[in-house]
C-alpha cells in the first residue's frame, strides 16, 4: 500500500474537495441513503442486467465478492437466451444459484434485491438506470453513462431524488495508473498543462452488409432494441456491434473515450469545467450498417482556465499502445498509456514524489485488481452513506457529454458552443433538438 | 432511375447510383449542400430495392437536413423542410418513418400538422409520436392532446407519455414502463 504523506480518508476528501455542494451544484454529501443498505450480516443482494462481453466481468467479480460474505447474487438478466444460460452455468460454478430473467423490470420489482449492474448496450444505460434509481436500488452502470445529454440528465436527477449510489463503470479513477498520473500532473510534473491530447485506432467498417434477417433464436429483439426507434433485426448489430452505431455506442469516442476523458479531467481536475466549445472532423464510412466515423478529429476548448482537448483517431501516437493520452505542459510532456487501469502508469509518475505543500489524491485502495477496486469503492460509498462513489453518475454524465457532443459536432458538420450552466447548445436550435431522443415505448425514461 | 430536372441534382443521383464505391461515397458524402431540390430524389432513392442505396439515399438526405439545420441557413431550412412535408404525403412507409424524425431536428411549426397525420398509421404512429415529443413547437402539444382523444386505447398510454415529457399534467393512462413482460425458459441454477 502507498504511504500518503497525509492520511486521507474518504470522509476528509469528500469535506474538502471540489466535488461538495457549491462546485459543482452538487447535493450535500452528507445525505444517508434511505433505501437499500446491506442487510444485517453486511451482504448486499444484487442482480446482473445484462450478461455479455463486460456484464461476465462483473458477474465474476461479483462471485469473489459473494465467496468474500459481502454480497449475495440473486439474478441475472439478459435480452439473449444464449447469454442467459452462460451466465447461469458461470454462476452455478461459482457457486452461486441464481434466478434468470429475460425482462429486468422482474429483477426491479423484487424488494429484496439491493443493487444491480448494468452492462446492456450503451442506448439502455439510461432507462434501465433511471428504473433502477425509481425502485430504489444503487446502480453501477456501463460506461458511457449516456448516448444523449438529456438522458444523462435524467439519470442524475433520478439518483439524487431517490437517494442512491450510481458508479459509472469508468474504472480507471480507481485504479493505480491513473491515480499515479494524476497526483503527478495535479502537482505539477510537466508544469502547466494547456493541452492533452488523445490518439486512438480507427473505428471499424462493414464491409459485408446484409439483408435484414429474422434474429436469432433466444433473442428478444423487441428487447434488444429497447428505447431504440423500431427496425427489423439485422446480423450485423451482432454480436456487441452496437458499439458502431452512433445511436448506440457512438463508435470508440464514446466507447473508450468515456475513460480516457474520465481520467483525463480528474487528472486536470477539471469535473467542474462543464463549458466549452468542441469541434469535430470525421471521414464517414461509405457503406454498411455502421455509421460511426472511421477517423475523428475533435477539439475541445475550455475556459477558466484555459487548456484543449484533442480526440483523435488516429491521432498523434506518442506512447507505445493501441491508444492513450498525452499531458503537454510547460515543462515536457507525460504519456499515459490506455486509460489508467489496465496498463501502468508512466515510470516517472510511479515515482514521482510530492513536493512540499503538495495535494494528494485519494482514491479507495482495496483491491489489486481494478475492476473489484471499483466496485469497492462503490460499496463503501452505499456503506459510509455518502452515497458518491468516484465516478459519481454526475461525473459519468459529464464525461459522456463531452463524447455525445463531439458526435454531434461530427454528425452537424459544425463547431458548437456548450453551455454547462444551462445545459445547452448555444445559439443552435437543431443541435439543442438532438440533445435527446425520445424512446419507444414502453422504454421510457 | 430518379430523374430531376436539375441537371447537378440528377448528376448526384447518378454518382451515388455508381457501383465504384469511391465515386458512389463522396457522392452520398457531399449531398449536403445541394439542398431542397435534392430532397425528392433522395427520398425516391431510400425507397429502392437495393438496401445500400437506400441507406445511402437516407444518409444523403441526413446531411442535407444537417446543412439546413445551421442557425444562419433560414432560408435554406424554410425551403428543405417544404420538400420534406411533401415527401411525407407520399412516400412509402421506410421514407416517411427517416422523413418525420427528420422533421422532428429542423421542422418549424407547419410541420406538425403533417407529422401529426401520421399519429393515425398504425405502422408510424410511433415514430410520429416520438417526433412530436421533440418538436418544441406548442403545436405539438396540442396536435398529441388532440390524437389523445381519438386513438386506439393501446396507443394512448404512449400519447399520455409524450404529453407528461412535454410538462402536461393528465389523470389516468399510467405509465407502463415498470409493467415486465417478457418471460425465459432459461432454468434457474
């Protein structure tokens, strides 16, 4: 364990942070959570909606928690039969007996169930979450938190009024790497920092576009569409190509933009610079069913103080990686790799020592493995009752503002100015429009 | 073939149609600037059997409305959006389902009664009502208060929906978001 110079604590952070009330316009911290707490043996009851790719992750974490006597899995859920009956099997081996659910509108209405995960594909974040809030449970939800900024919205508004815990799935503000970058460029170890900058490989094509086609069997494509506008079923959303559509995962800006940006405005300790203008490039593909760009160039200016943001795919590669940041300052530059958690942070922050006077960095430091880390965090949250784990739905929202609206730069062909404050485009009544999309019913937020 | 009398517009319905997807892809990528006189053709293209031209017709007719949506571009909007009113009288059911969202981004007021029609088809009154909801129009209010009124009872708790997002206070139609439905036959473990 990192000896701080300082002992911090969650409470201490939390009481003199920028992130209590008056900052941010954030709820007092202080608020005890009136719903679910872990019951008497102190194991919270949870549930997974949606099983897939990162929903298996989860569910496995999840069984090291249970076999650790902190929760106890109840359910899983998903819209596929197929992942379903995987998801059972890898429980039962687990040693967890579970009951399966197509819809999770039967996992909301068990009073028993605490708290549930979300890994559905990104266009249900937002309703599922807000469900999940109105019946009472904490949420850890998928990044990104949202596809439109009005959703992101919602969800903040839900967890506020029904007193819950919601974790944004951005794990890396939990995770070393990112914890040593950020204590190391917050005290100044390439200077001041007026630019970051991020490069990314491209999104894919589809190259073999089909005829639309019954779905599979097993799944539920009323359900899978969910919130979406109504279309026949077609094999190229399949298997997790929802991540190319820009109605849905909004291609690799929103994707592993949603931790990259994460990362990068804790570094910059930017949470509170919700304004700012973003301009965006992209060359579009020329067929298929996907639609997010191939290359993206954005640019975000913010104020107060001044810095940029530079999204790009490719980008300008400095590190060794598949993708990562760059922090230029006055005095040289830092790259991190990836996104703070799944690779080591820079030599030169790990060893990077706080001068006099300088500001440590708190983050919950439970577990070695990042993704169990950021659920603790989540935990512990729910448990101390503050109820702000690290990626708070408030952070998680404003990071994937910072993606929804560099798509929408992109898909408008025109800079725009973003209004944090009022939570609007200014001067452009089309792009304000496009702030939400009304959902299908019954889907609705 | 789709055929205008504007030689630059039939010219870009030609390139699109071009079976060299470099051709065919700047071409559907540069329909932006042509704008109203280009909204009837492209329309006609999302209606053909070949669905990559048709998609293509659709992302061409996207960015004309994109271009038309600038804050400075009155004009230019005034005059897409009338194209886009006729399209919605007349088009098959794909092209009217992409027409009303279109609307639904730059439509001013005398889109609504138009998009409104649709509210009575079974196979579009969803996305209709969908549009509305994001039409800032108060015009759209009333044309989803008015729709209340008339339509089938498996359709007002959307209807009622709409109007509650829109500020609307109604009694009864309950929301059914949190009603499940659907069952699996996946086993317990």
């Amino acid at each position: 364990m990192t000896r701080f110079t300082s002992p911090i604590t969650r409470r201490t952070f939390l009481k003199h942070s920028a992130l209590v009330a008056g900052a941010l316009n954030l709820a007092p911290a202080c608020v005890l959570s009136q719903n679910a707490q872990p019951g008497a043996n102190g194991r919270f009851v949870v549930a997974h909606i949606g099983v897939g790719g990162m929903g298996m992750t989860h569910l496995t974490n999840m069984l090291r928690f249970q076999k650790e006597g902190k929760v106890r899995i109840a359910a899983v859920c998903d819209a596929d039969d197929n992942r379903l009956q995987a998801a059972v099997e890898n429980a039962k081996t687990g040693g967890a007996s579970v009951i399966p659910y197509r819809d999770y509108r039967y996992v909301l209405e068990r009073k028993d169930i605490d708290a549930v995960l979300i890994a559905t594909p990104d266009h249900w974040h937002a309703v599922q979450t807000v469900h999940a809030c109105e019946t009472g449970k904490h949420v850890y939800v998928e990044k990104p938190a949202s596809v439109t900024v009005r959703d992101g919205q919602a969800m903040v508004s839900a967890a506020r009024a029904h007193k819950v815990a919601v974790q944004v799935g951005a794990q890396a503000r939990t995770a070393k790497g990112a914890w040593y970058t950020c204590r190391a460029i917050r005290n100044g170890i390439v200077g001041k920092v007026k630019r970051v900058s991020c490069w990314h490989y491209a999104n894919p094509v589809d190259d073999k576009p089909v005829l639309d086609s019954p779905p599979p069997e097993g799944l539920d494509w009323d359900l899978w569409l969910g919130p979406l506008p109504w279309r026949p079923h077609n094999q190229r959303y399949q298997p997790a190509n929802f991540r190319w559509l820009m109605e849905s995962g909004g291609g690799q800006i929103r994707d592993r933009g949603a931790h990259q940006f994460s990362t990068i405005l804790w570094c910059m300790n930017a949470d509170h610079q919700t304004s700012f203008t973003i301009e965006s490039k992209g060359r579009a593909p020329t067929k298929g069913l996907w639609d997010c760009p191939i290359d993206m160039q954005v640019v975000y200016q913010f104020k107060n103080p001044d810095w940029t943001l530079e999204w790009g795919q490719p980008g300008g590669k400095v590190g060794q990686t598949e993708f990562g940041n760059v922090f230029w300052g006055d005095n040289g530059h830092l790259i991190l790799e990836w996104e703070g958690g799944y690779r080591p942070a820079n030599p030169e922050a790990v060893n990077f020592k706080l001068p006099p006077g300088g500001q440590e960095v708190y983050r919950t430091d439970e577990y070695e493995d990042f993704n169990m880390n950021h659920k603790a965090d989540w935990f512990k949250s729910i448990r101390e009752g503050h109820l702000r784990p690290a990626v708070d739905i408030e952070i998680g929202h404003r990071t994937a503002t910072l993606c929804n609206l560099g798509n929408l730069s992109y898909l408008l062909g025109r800079k725009l100015v973003w209004d944090g404050t009022k939570q609007k485009v200014v001067g452009d009544d089309e792009a304000n429009r496009l702030l939400s999309r009304p959902q299908r019913y019954p889907y609705v937020l | 073939m789709y055929f205008s009398n504007d030689p630059s517009i039939q010219g870009l319905i030609e390139r699109i149609q071009n079976p060299d997807e470099a051709v065919s892809g700047a071409a559907w990528q540069s329909a932006g600037p042509y704008g109203a006189a280009a909204v009837q053709p492209l329309a006609a293209l999302m209606a053909d059997a070949d669905f990559e031209l048709a998609r293509k017709g659709k992302r061409a007719l996207y960015l004309v409305v994109r271009h038309a949506g600038h804050p400075a571009a009155t004009k230019e909007r005034r005059a897409v959006e009338r194209e886009l009113i006729a399209v919605l009288g007349s088009s098959p059911t794909q092209v009217r389902r992409e027409v009303v969202w279109m609307l639904s981004e730059i439509g001013s007021a005398r889109a609504v009664g138009p998009m409104a029609a649709l509210l009575t088809d079974q196979a579009l009154r969803e996305d209709a009502r969908c549009a509305l909801t994001r039409h800032p129009a108060p015009g759209a209010v009333k044309a989803l208060k008015s729709a209340l009124t008339t339509a089938p009872e498996d359709f007002k708790p959307a209807l009622a929906e709409s109007l509650r997002v829109r500020g609307v206070e109604l009694e009864g139609y309950p929301s059914r978001k949190l009603v499940p439905t659907a069952q699996t036959t996946v086993a317990p473990g």
